[in-house]
C-alpha cells in the first residue's frame, strides 16, 4: 500500500517490476511481496445509460493474504450443510467410470452390432464399414473453479426491499 500526506496530489505506481542494477533482482523480491502482474482490461456494460465502455474495466490479479486458521476453521463448521451438499453434486457428475465407444477401426473387443452390419453390406454387394471394434475408455470429470469478484461501485447499491447492499 501507498499513502501519501494530505498535500500530495498524486501517486505514481510503476507498472512492471523495478530491478536494481547491481543485484538483479526485484525490489518486490527483496521484500517478499509477489510479483506485479501486468493489468487486463475489459469492456463494460453501463446498464444505468445503456452503453458499453470499452476498456472500462481494470483487473489486477493479486495474491491472497495467508487468513487465520482458526476462523477459517469456524467457516467450515457454519456452513457444513451447504460443502457436502455441494460435494455430493460435484461427485454425483456425469461421467464417471468406463465409456463404451462403439464403431473404431482399433478396439478392444468386436463390436457385435457393428460387425452384423458389415456382414449385411458384404452380401448385398456393398462396401463394409470397417469400423467394427469398440474400445472402452475411462473418462473423468474435470472441474475447475475461477472466482473473480465483481468490486464495481454498483456494490454499494441497497438489496431490494433491505437495509444492506451486496457487499455488507
């Protein structure tokens, strides 16, 4: 963080990372605070004048701070009815175990359905599919989580009809 006296009217950020010439490494480095990732911008929607601005928006990726066990501890316990909830629909996804895929050049096994139709093609005169394999192939869900929170000043708008904004 940066402060400044009351009678500055300015403060200047540098962007990238600042190297000192005889050491060559980072001022950031030599204090332990990670590395300043370059800013992403991104269009948005002013939805009070109907219009988008471009580049409206700047997005700095920052590290968390290390939070205190203790509480984070207290959080799990309150809210254990919604984390195994979620767990049980995370796990109970589509697909899990083995896939049956049908109609392969190079399988595991012959595919049965496929290889009467061949059979059928053949004696009516007709070229065979050679696809007449089936393979069983594991799949696995993936998941991946991205949680980006939205500190617009739109935030501090009071929830319909309550004493508190989204953000309290």
């Amino acid at each position: 963080n940066e402060f400044a006296g009351d009678d500055a009217q300015e403060i200047w950020v540098l962007p990238s990372e600042f190297y000192l010439d005889q050491e060559g490494v980072s001022i950031n480095s030599l204090e332990g605070r990670p590395p300043v990732a370059d800013p992403v911008h991104y269009h948005e929607w002013d939805y009070q004048i109907q219009l988008e601005r471009p580049s409206w928006v700047t997005v700095l990726e920052r590290q968390p701070p290390l939070g205190d066990l203790a509480l984070i501890e207290q959080i799990e316990n309150e809210h254990k009815p919604v984390m195994s909830r979620l767990k049980f629909l995370i796990g109970s996804m589509i697909p899990q175990g083995m896939q049956r895929i049908r109609r392969v050049e190079d399988g595991d096994e012959l595919d049965i359905n496929a290889a009467v139709r061949a059979m059928i093609d053949i004696r009516m005169g007709q070229q065979p599919d050679t696809r007449i394999m089936m393979r069983n192939q594991r799949s696995e869900r993936d998941l991946a989580v991205m949680v980006l929170l939205d500190l617009s000043e739109s935030c501090n708008d009071k929830v319909r009809g309550q004493d508190y904004s989204i953000m309290d």
